[in-house]
C-alpha cells in the first residue's frame, strides 16, 4: 500500500512538469506577435517601409517618474502589442527620457523617432536612476552617468553599460517585451 501515493506523486510531478513546459511553449509563441513594432538596442523599429515615423512632442529633457500618461501620439504598428504597457510615446522628451520605477526600465529618444530602452539599475551598486537629462541617464547613489542613445557609461563608478530592454510601439503605446 506504501507504493500506490509514490506512484501519485510521481503522476502529479509529471503533470506539473508537462503544464510548465506547455506554459513555457505558450509563452513563446505569444512573443512572435507580429502586430507591435519592436525596437531594438540601437532603437532600430521593424516597421513596414510605408510606416511613417511617429509625430512626437519635443519637450526639455525630465527626470519624470513612472507611468505617466500623456496626450495620444501617433501610431507605430497595428493591433494590439503584448507585454507591459509602459506608456505613450508622447510621454518620452525629445532629447531626454521617461524613468517607469515599477518596471525598472528608462526609454529614451536621443532623436526625434527613436526610441531607445534600458535597465533602470545602475551596474555600478544596483540602485535605480533617477533622473534623464542633459543627455545622461543619471543614477543618484554614486553619481554614475549613462548616454541616453546606448547606455554607455559616461561617468563612473559604474563598470558596465546599462543593459538595452526590449520595447515595441503600438498605437503610440509603448510596450515592454
């Protein structure tokens, strides 16, 4: 009788094991969307030849918190992007960026239409920047700074670059991948 709950068990580990590894599946499949425009670490967009670039608000550079909300701007894609909604585009200056605390992610636009993302963490001692402006990304512990067009290190302590995240722009909406 002490063999059949072993048996049960073991019935029970594969059936956790098979529903992970279908999630797992799922989980990919649903990133290969094709409906968001992706962008990449050199804040390259996938999106159709015939795609003009989004009419963006030129603002001075802030240090603004998470998640604001702004004004529509225009679309990027079509359909619907998955992943965490960010933003709007209006809400990331021209020359600046927009820090999202929640998400631990800063999207820049060094340039009109070009959106970068980074890492909020500083690699230095791991706290979170603060503050995007005069062109740098900038973290309050140490006084690291990084560029707003590659996360490069501008000045230390920090040892590393910001690691680029992956973005998508649908409808104006910018969406964590």
């Amino acid at each position: 009788m002490a063999e059949e709950p072993q048996q049960d068990q073991r019935a029970t580990r594969r059936c956790v094991l098979l529903g992970a590894g279908l999630l797992g599946v799922g989980g990919v499949l649903a990133g290969c969307s094709t409906a968001a425009v992706p962008y990449d670490a050199n804040g390259a967009g996938a999106a159709p030849a015939q795609a003009a670039p989004p009419a963006l608000a030129s603002s001075p550079a802030t240090g603004a918190a998470a998640g604001s909300a702004g004004a529509a701007g225009a679309a990027t894609g079509a359909g619907t992007a998955t992943g965490t909604l960010l933003g709007l585009v209006t809400d990331i200056p021209v020359g600046g960026g927009t820090i999202f605390t929640s998400q631990q992610v800063v999207v820049t636009q060094p340039a009109k239409g070009v959106l970068k993302a980074f890492s909020a963490v500083c690699t230095h001692m791991g706290c979170l920047v603060n503050t995007v402006a005069n062109g740098t990304i900038d973290c309050p512990c140490h006084g690291s700074e990084f560029k707003i067009s590659n996360g490069a290190v501008v000045a230390g302590p920090a040892p590393a670059p910001l690691p680029a995240r992956t973005i998508a722009v649908t409808d104006g909406k910018i969406f964590l991948l």
